[in-house]
C-alpha cells in the first residue's frame, strides 16, 4: 500500500497526547466524549477500553498491512477493531456489569468510532509495529486524559466530589447539605453541562496552541 516509516515513535507519541489529541485537535470521538462523562469512573472505563482496542487493532493492521487491498481495507479495519471492542465488552459484563450496564451501547459502539478507523487508515495501515502500537497508546491515552478531565469537572460541580467506589469518595467541594457552602449544579449531568464544558475546553486549548504557534 502506502510507504512505510512515515512516522517516528517520537511524532506518534507527541500526536497522540498533544498536537492531534482526537477530542481537542482532530474533534473525533465526540459522541462517547458528551455522553459517558457524567463521572470520572464512566469516563476513565471508556478510555481504558479505547485503549485495548487501538493498541491491539493497530497492531493486527499494521501485521498485515502488506497484504491489504485498497478495495477491503475498511472492512479489514473494521472486522479487525469488531473483534477487540467484543472483547472489551464482554469482559466488562463479566468483571464490571454495573459499568457495563452505565455505559450501554457506548461500548459496541467502539467498532464505529472514528479515532480507530482514522488511527488504522492514517497509520497502521502505513508504519510498522512498533510506531502503530505507540500510536494507539498515545492516541487511546490522549482520549482517556480529555474524558477524565471533562468528566472531573462535570462530576465536581454536579455532586461537589468525584466517587470512584461507594467506599472510596474524594470530596472536593462541600455541598450545603453536608454543612458546606456550594451548591450542586444539576445542570452538569445533562448534556448542556457537557456541551458547555467540551466548548471552553476546546476554547482553552485553541488559545495555548495559538500562543505557540
């Protein structure tokens, strides 16, 4: 197909985690982004599982990727990413059925999100395994971090703490009900609260890359 080493570990890594962040940069992966970062436990899950997938699609395309037709490599994409992202479900319904359970259908929809199909076409596709694997960690890792980062917020100023288990609960803002002074805003769980939050995010970084450029 493509030429190869078009990349370095280093420009793959960078990529990911900065200046093609999917969220931030490229804006893809927006659906899952708005809808599981209600908490920052449904966020991280996600983007764990992002993870998995990118790292090990990319590196199944980027085995194969001397014997892929122009004609078939989407559909090798996706019936390769459909195998990792049914893996990834089916451990979640097994080990973390109540995560599972929160995050629907957000999980099989892994298998149309466009980061995987962008990392295997743009990358896998034409690198070898040590860069299309760095590339999936990186990419996978820069999603997770967006996610957490906008679910955090989301999930601070909707209940005043982050809750990871029912045992372990990290209060950043006291609620008035608990004998503090903030008051809980609703509105962050629904999805204004995160329409309005990715916008400042995306807002934040335009303005930090436009500083540096």
């Amino acid at each position: 197909m493509s030429k190869e080493n078009t990349m370095t570990v280093g420009q793959a890594f960078i990529g990911g985690v900065w200046t093609e962040i999917p969220v931030l940069r490229l804006m893809l992966g927006l659906c899952p982004t708005l809808a599981v970062t209600t908490s920052v436990k449904a966020g991280l899950t996600m983007g764990l599982c992002v993870i998995f997938v990118l790292i090990c699609s990319n590196f199944v395309v980027s085995s194969m990727r001397h014997l892929l037709k122009p004609h078939l490599r989407i559909m090798i994409f996706t019936l390769t990413i459909a195998v990792f992202v049914t893996i990834a479900d089916m451990y979640l319904k097994a080990f973390q059925p109540v995560m599972s359970e929160k995050l629907g259908p957000y999980i099989p929809l892994i298998i149309v999100n466009c980061i995987i199909i962008c990392r295997a076409e743009a990358c896998a596709a034409q690198n070898g395994l040590l860069v299309s694997v760095v590339d999936g960690f990186a990419m996978g890792l820069g999603f997770t971090i967006v996610l957490c980062f906008l679910a955090s917020i989301r999930e601070v100023l909707a209940t005043g703490c982050i809750t990871f288990s029912p045992t372990l609960v990290l209060t950043i803002l006291k609620p008035v009900e608990a004998g503090g002074w903030f008051t809980p805003w609703a509105s962050m769980l629904m999805p204004i609260g995160a329409f309005v939050t990715l916008g400042l995010m995306l807002a934040a970084v335009n303005q930090i890359a436009g500083k540096k450029s």
